[in-house]
C-alpha cells in the first residue's frame, strides 16, 4: 500500500480492481478520525455493482466508510484486507 503524496496520514488502497486500466476508476476519501483518511480506489464496474446492492451511491458510501472505521485502528495492510473480504462476501461470492 503505497502513501498518498499528498499526507502522511493518507493511505491509497486498490479494491477488487481486476481491470488493469486506469480508465473508469472510481477513489473515494474516507475520513476515519483526524488523523487518518483512506483513499479506497476501485473500477467504475465494482462501484456500481456496490451501489446496486446497497441501494444506491450514498448506502455504499457508508458502507464503505462504516467498514474501515470498524478496523481503522489496526495497520494499512489489515484493513485493506478486511475491506477485500467484507466486498467479497457482499457480493455474495464467499461462502459463510
């Protein structure tokens, strides 16, 4: 996970982007407490299909924020991870 030039308490995390393109790439600034943000950047297609599941772009928005408050405290590495895995088992492609 590579630091945001931008701050040092921003961390860029890449979310279930299987396209490699740079096109139609969706980020998105979540603000956990005053000392760390998260940049969380997916496909434009990974995005719709969050705000389809959850109703629309605001419900994914809190959702997304909501699941990384959850593990805002533990290292980078982590909560990319966890955010990896509550999208996949959103999407219905995990099993319980």
């Amino acid at each position: 996970m590579a630091k945001d030039v931008t701050s040092d308490f921003s961390q860029r995390m890449t979310v279930l982007s299987p396209e490699k393109t740079s096109m139609d790439q969706v980020v998105k600034k979540i603000d956990c407490n005053q000392q760390r943000c998260f940049l969380v950047q997916m496909s434009q297609k990974t995005y719709d299909h969050l705000c389809l599941r959850l109703g629309n772009s605001h419900k994914a928005d809190c959702w997304l924020s909501s699941r990384i408050e959850e593990v805002d405290t533990l290292p980078d590495r982590t909560v990319e991870t966890y955010l990896r895995i509550m999208m996949r088992y959103l999407s219905g492609s995990a099993g319980p």
